[in-house]
C-alpha cells in the first residue's frame, strides 16, 4: 500500500526534487526531506517556489531556445 502511495506520488508531483537530485548528485529522498524542512522553516514560501520550478520543468521546451539545425560537433562549423 505504502508503494502504491509512493508511486503515485513520483509520478504527480511534477518531478522537481527528482530533477533537483539528478542535477545535485544526490538522492531524491533526500532532496525531499530538505524540502519539507526548509518548508516548515520559512513557513510555507518554498512551496511557491516549488510550484514555479514545476511549471518550468513542464514547459521547459518553450522557454529553451529554437534551433533549426543542430551541428554534429564543435568543428563541423558550415
């Protein structure tokens, strides 16, 4: 039961501490209690800041930039 929780969690909670434990080279669980912390902490403003992360790791194809052509290396410079 406690799995299922777990599971279902991961995948609706947009992915951000996940995304942040990648980058960090640490465990998302980790990241996790960090977050609930510094939550509790400051009283809530983190959430914000979560739900901001969220709506850029979601549309994070818009904000990167278009590029029609993509070079196969730095020295093939056409």
């Amino acid at each position: 039961m406690v799995r299922k929780i777990v599971q279902w969690f991961e995948q609706k909670a947009f992915g951000v501490c996940a995304w942040w434990g990648k980058s960090l080279g640490i465990k998302t669980t980790t990241v996790r209690m960090y977050f609930i912390y510094l939550s509790f902490f400051t009283f809530g403003s983190p959430i914000i800041i979560y739900f901001v992360m969220a709506f850029i790791l979601e549309h994070k194809n818009y904000f990167k930039p278009f590029r029609s052509r993509k070079r196969k290396s730095v020295w093939d410079i056409d």
